[in-house]
C-alpha cells in the first residue's frame, strides 16, 4: 500500500466509528452515498446557527453573507473541475436532475424527428429515461453503444453510430454497476469530429480521482455532491458557456428571471437562468467544503490509495469459489459487482449487514446491464479512500461465511 495515512483521514469521518450489529461498521457503500467529514459538517452547522438566510434577493445582513458563501461555493466547483467560468458551473439537486435539465432543455431546443441519440450499454437509468421521453415525444432514435464481456464498451460500434442525423451522445464516465472508466475525452474527440456535443454523467467520477472539463472538452458534465462527501441536494451541472446560453431553462420561475409581464418574460443570464426557485443554499455551501477537504489532503494520492484497495479486494473476491466478479475492465474505478452461485444477491446483502458490513445489493437502477450480463442483480462493494485493507478482509470472510451458509 502507498504512504497515504488512511487511519488519519477516517478521524475526519465521525460516522465511520460506529459499530453497527454490534461489529465497526464497514461501510461499502459509497457508490450509492459517500460519508462526510467533519469539515463539511462544521460548516453546514455554522451556516444553519449564524448564516441562514434566502440568497440574490436580500440587501439585509444575513442575505449578502449567505449569497456570497453560495458564490463562493460556486468558485470553488470551477477551479475543482478547472471550468473556464464560475457560471458555466449550475446547481442543481444532483445528477439525475443535471441529466434531466440538459435532455428536456437541449432535447426540446434541438432535437427533432429522425434525429439521434447516442447512449451507452451501461447507463444509470437516470440518463437513460429522460433521453427516452424526450425521443419518444420528438420521435427521435436512441441508439446504444454495446459492450464487450468484460463491460468495456465497443468503440468501433461507437464511431460506426455517429453519423449527421446524431444529435448528442450521453454517456457515464464511470459505470456504477460495472466500475468501468470509459475512454471519454477520445470518445468526445470523435463526436465533435461529426460537431455532435457530449455529455457526460460523471456521478461515479469525480470523487475517485481528478476530472478537468477542459481538458476532457465535455459539453456537458454533471454529479452528485453526496457522492463526494458533500450533502444530499447538492451538485452541479457544468456546461460550456455556448451551449448553456443557447438552451432554454429547464425550471421557471423566481430568481430566473430578467422582466415579467403577462405577455412576455425575459430570462436572467446564467448561472441563474437555471436555478429557478430557492435553491439548496446549505447543501452547496456544504458541497463548497467538501471540495475544501478534497483540496486539504493530497486526492491524488487518496486515488492512488483506493486503486490499489480495488486491487486487494479483486484479486481476494475473485479467488473465492463460486464468486463470479461483474465488470472486468482493464480501467476501472472503486466498484466491485459480485454473484455468488445459488445465492440471492439480497441475501449476500443481509447477511453481510449482521457482520457490520454494507453493501449495495439490486440492480443498481442499471437494468440492462443486468440485462446483459443475465443476472437479476449483483452484490456491490463500493470504495472510498477512507476505506481499509482490513475492511476488505472482512468483506472476503463475510462472503466466505455465506458460501458456507448456503452451502
Ligand atoms: N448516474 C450514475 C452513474 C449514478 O451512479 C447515479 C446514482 C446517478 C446517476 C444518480 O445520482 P443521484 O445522486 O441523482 O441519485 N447511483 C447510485 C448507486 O449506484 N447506488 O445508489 C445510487
């Protein structure tokens, strides 16, 4: 293992001292909702005890205080993800509702009958079905990038697809069921060849290791903050200035507007022309800190760190008879999906919660991918960085337990 002192930085996650069935909890859960450190917690509790108060619309005290740690929350997002401007950077509920914008708003602007939609294999549904009802009411085309064994998907099907009735392609930088990193700054290289935006779900990304919109030249790219340490009801949809002034709002309503009349309404610019209503002040000044811890310790070297825990536990899981490992790409980042032969994936669940021990077991709302590989769900270890090598041990023995169980 690399110099990174995992023990230090679990003191900074209070949660994860608890025991749970009467074990230390073992949380692997990450995938579904990382744990926040103290950092984020202190800063939310100072912003409820002294700073609460609606944002861009008091001249008061508390409204200006308030407004400015949400803008500076928003500074933080862009240097975090090296966007050219703080207002390509919008809040929104999290990535499901970054999907949604951007597919009713670019669907309802630019997409039209005939027209294509390029999404891949192993989405979440949360961009998948918003692209679906947006064809299904422009009688647009979805067309599915497929995968290999492995769960690395084709790229020669991909740029086979791409031809000039495609309007955008959508796609997961990293699979949440799979744990496969697609290849997408050349994927995004070979739509804008055909002038086609991209967008990226990045979800699963970005708290596993450095992303820089730039250097990617996504079109678009959403998360979760929850995922990455921060609240629920924080995250961001990024999107080059171009485009997000060229799309209409997704929302209407207060705060996003410039004049109102009962004839016509004109729209504010952005960032706001996208934030209608009283967004979720706490929770994005939350998602400021949590970018605050990432910056505090070395990420990179915290990535480094949970790569080689994906390791330990591969290589442990795979030894073991009668475990079948779902998704074994060559790039992968922090999910481990797992069957075990004549078990349910919901009973591996249950009796790993009685060691301490959370897991996710389902679908992990990415049916086809299920679908594909002819299993009704999986087992899903999930790492983060504050995870151990001993907590992997104890995954390993849990799931030799169940074996014996079963047996
Ligand atoms: N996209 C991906 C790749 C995801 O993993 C998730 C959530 C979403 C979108 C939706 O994010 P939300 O924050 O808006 O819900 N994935 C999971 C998971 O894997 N287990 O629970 C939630």
């Amino acid at each position: 293992m690399s110099s990174f002192d995992v023990n230090k930085i679990r003191e900074d996650f209070p949660v994860l001292s608890q025991t749970v069935n009467g074990k230390p909890l073992v949380y692997l859960d990450n995938g579904a909702s990382s744990q926040v450190p103290n950092l984020v917690i202190e800063r939310g509790s100072k912003y409820l005890a002294e700073e609460h108060s609606n944002i861009h619309r008091g001249v008061h005290y508390l409204s200006q205080n308030a407004t400015t740690a949400y803008e500076a929350a928003r500074e933080k997002v862009k240097r975090f993800i090296n966007a050219k401007e703080a207002k390509e950077c919008i809040f929104v509920r999290g990535c499901t509702e970054g999907c949604n914008l951007v597919a009713y708003s670019f669907g309802r602007k630019f997409i039209n009958e005939g027209d294509e939609i390029i999404l891949s294999q192993m989405e979440h549904h949360a961009n998948i079905i918003p692209w679906q009802v947006v064809a299904e009411e422009k009688g647009a085309k979805i067309r599915v990038i497929p995968m290999n064994e492995r769960g690395e998907l084709i790229l020669e099907e991909y740029e086979n697809m791409l031809n000039e009735r495609t309007k955008i392609v959508a796609i997961t930088h990293v699979s949440n069921s799979l744990g496969t990193i697609n290849p997408v700054k050349e994927m995004i290289a070979t739509a804008h060849k055909f002038g086609v935006p991209v967008f990226i779900d990045g979800a699963q990304a970005i708290p596993h290791f450095p992303v820089d919109v730039q250097d990617l030249d996504a079109d678009f790219y959403t998360f979760s903050g929850h995922k990455m340490f921060a609240p629920t009801g924080s995250g961001v949809l990024y999107g080059k200035k171009e485009w997000l002034d060229k799309l209409p709002p997704y929302q209407t309503g207060g705060g996003m507007i410039r004049t109102v009349t009962f004839e016509k309404t004109t729209y504010a610019p952005i960032p706001e022309k996208f934030e209608a209503g009283t967004p979720a002040i706490a929770a994005n000044i939350g998602l400021g800190a949590a970018i605050d811890y990432l910056n505090s310790i070395d990420f990179e070297a915290a990535a480094a760190y949970e790569h080689e825990l994906l390791e330990y536990a591969t290589e442990k899981l795979s030894a073991i008879e009668g475990v079948r490992i779902i998704g074994t790409a060559k790039e992968k980042a922090s999910v481990l999906s797992f069957t075990i032969e004549n078990v349910h994936p919901h009973d591996i669940g249950t009796i790993l919660d009685q060691q301490g021990i959370a897991v996710r077991a389902g679908h992990h709302c990415a049916q086809p991918v299920m679908q594909f590989f002819d299993v009704p769900a999986t087992a899903r270890a999930s790492f983060a960085f504050y995870n151990t090598k001993e907590e992997v041990d104890k995954l390993v023995e849990a799931v030799q337990k169940v074996i014996e169980v079963f047996a």
